[in-house]
C-alpha cells in the first residue's frame, strides 16, 4: 500500500513538473458516469496530464447549475484509480479543502470568484497550513494584479511550496470577442513579477467558444506558457454548465496535435548572434522615443503655461480628436493596429494631462 501510494506521489510530482503541462475534463462533474467516461477517453488520448472537474461551481446568478457538490469527489477518485491520472478540483471555503483533501484530490485551484476576496483566499489558506498539495490560482475576475499577487503570498505563507498561476482572463466593459478578454499583458506582467512561477492558460474560460479556442491556446504557447487547461465533455452540447465552450476528448486531442509547441531557447550561436543584433537595433530606437516622447513632454509643459495664464481648461477634446484620428489613419499606412496606436495615444495624452495640471496648479 505504501509502495503505491509513493508511486502515486510520484506521478503526481511528475504530472506538475511537466512542461507543458495539460489539465483536462469537463467543467462539471454531472453523474459518475459522465465523469468516468470523460476521464477514460482523455486518458486513451495519452496527451493528457491531470484530470479536473468542477464539483463545487460558484454562479453569477441564483438557479444556475452550482455543481453537483461532494458526492461528485468519490467519482474523481475513482476516476484516477481507472486512468492513473492526478486529479484537479477548484476550491472556495476551508470545508471545500477538507473535503477534496479527504478524498485525495492531487492539486487544488482557487478560482477567479474567490481570488477577488481575501477574506476567502484566506480561510483556504489557513486550511491548507500543514497540507503538502500544489495549489493552482486564477487570476481575479477583475484585471487587479494585487489581488492575483496577494493571493499568491497568502498561499505561500500557508507553507505551500508548489504554486501556480492560472490565466483565464478578465472580465472587461465594452469587450465582445471573448468571454473574458485575455488581457495578455497583465498575464505577461505576473511572469516578469514572478520569474520561474508555473503559469498555465486557460482558454475555455477566455473564449467561451469553441471557434477561437485553438487560436488562443496557440498563442498562450508562443507567449511561452507552461501548459493548458482545457474543459472537456463526452457530449459538450447537453453539458449542464459552459456547453458553449467544451470540446470532446477526441478533439481536444486533435487541437493538441496541431498545435505548434514553441521552445523558450534553443542552443545555437548563430540564432542568438542573429537575436542579440537584432535587440540591440530595438534598444537604440527605444532611447530614440524616450529622448522624443520626454521633448513632447517639454511641450505639453509650455501649452500647459499658456492655458494657465489665459485661464484655458487643459482637456480641448475637439483637439484631441484630431490628434487620435490622425494617429490612427497613419498608422494603418504603417501597419500599426488601430489598437494598439489607441492605447498609445491614450497613455501618452494621459500623461500630457498630468504635466499640465501639474503646471496649472503648481
């Protein structure tokens, strides 16, 4: 018994540390048959690393499918006898952590709606002092790193050593594409906060749909992830929760397969001789634009001087408008996204405001 119990262990360690890591299974546990059938095809397909299903599912609105509650844990257990895959639960109260823990759940992930409240990540937490499990945690269902960071220490200072991070994206006004806009960046900023901290993708919950599912994992991968988790369903149109947005076995190994998985580095001379030349062109013209975005600046102060002394208000929209829809019609002759020239504009006007109010009121 111990012998299979350290063998198990083992796996697990094994499952965790593996890159990339694939973490699949329906988004509910609906009855024990549905859960069993699932995680035996994920299995058959050998692309899968743990098995996940949703026990406990905490719903925007009342009288939605809240999942089917403990008595789907003897189910992902038996799964895992079946398969010999590490299981995965998502858990939001200390009573939820006892009871996957009781029925040798392998890794726990906190979830969006519970990373947003520290009064929550932290009673699972504090269940989980003297626990050796690896925890996963989603980003916050608003874009707020603190919060993401936060409950990373609360974690930690748990004593659990194995954590990762979960990229599900953020709910944001005015997006339409996504379920929840990906907001990459923020994604990309937890790596450079946390250098050498697992972070997987999760593209389900981002896309909401099955159409762009592959296109978003694909380029969680090219942004170097460490994994997936993908939900997965034996019959994804009848399923009781996200029907829209789950895939069968068969065809998550099928995305799985043409996926091209990129690699962080590669061991060749003349590839990072090529790269470093390359970067160093980019950083000349970075000091370029510091140098003209800083004289810019300089400007703004004068208009600023100027408005203060004739009592000018400093926002002129008919102005700005100007400026925005210039910027934009270039920089499509450029090749520069509307997007993106948007959202630089925007921080560069923003920080003209500042300068000037600091001006007007100094």
């Amino acid at each position: 018994m111990e012998s299979t119990e350290t063998n198990h262990q083992s796996s697990v360690k094994s499952a965790w540390n593996k890159r990339p890591l694939i973490i699949s299974g329906p988004c509910s546990a609906e009855t024990e048959e549905q859960v069993l059938e699932t995680a035996q095809r994920l299995a058959k397909t050998g692309q899968v690393d743990m098995l996940r299903a949703g026990i406990w599912k905490p719903r925007t609105k009342p009288g939605m499918f809240e999942g089917i509650g403990a008595k789907g844990l003897p189910w992902l257990q038996q799964a895992k006898k079946l398969t010999g895959l590490p299981t995965t639960v998502e858990v939001a109260t200390g009573k939820q952590v006892e009871d996957a823990l009781t029925f040798d759940v392998d890794v726990l992930w906190i979830g969006a709606r519970t990373t947003v409240n520290p009064f929550s990540v932290q009673e699972v937490a504090d269940a989980l002092r003297g626990v050796d499990v690896p925890v996963l945690i989603k980003n916050p269902i608003n874009p707020d790193l603190e919060l993401w960071q936060g409950a990373v220490e609360r974690v930690a200072r748990a004593g659990i050593k194995e954590i990762g991070l979960i990229h599900r994206g953020f709910s944001s006004y005015g997006n339409t594409e996504f379920r929840n806009a990906p907001m990459w960046h923020l994604a990309i900023e937890m790596k450079r906060r946390m250098p050498g901290m697992k972070i997987i993708n999760d593209p389900s919950h981002i896309c909401g749909r099955r159409d762009i599912l592959q296109a978003t994992a694909q380029k969680a991968i090219d942004l170097d992830f460490d994994g997936l988790m993908i939900e997965s369903h034996i019959d994804p149109d009848n399923a009781w929760s996200d029907a829209k947005q789950q895939i069968t076995p068969e065809r998550l190994a099928e995305m799985l397969t043409d996926i091209i998985w990129r690699r962080e580095n590669v061991p060749s001379e003349t590839f990072h001789a090529a790269l470093d030349k390359l970067r160093e062109q980019i950083n000349h013209i970075d000091d370029e634009l510091m140098q003209l975005i800083s004289q810019r600046m300089n400007i703004a102060e004068k208009i600023g001087a100027y408005k203060k002394n004739n009592n000018v208000t400093i926002l002129q929209s008919t102005r700005w408008n100007e400026i925005l829809d210039k910027a934009v019609r270039k920089a499509e002759k450029l090749d520069l996204s509307e997007e993106f020239i948007t959202r630089y504009m925007d921080a560069v006007h923003m920080e003209s405001i500042n300068r000037q109010n600091k001006v007007m009121n100094d």
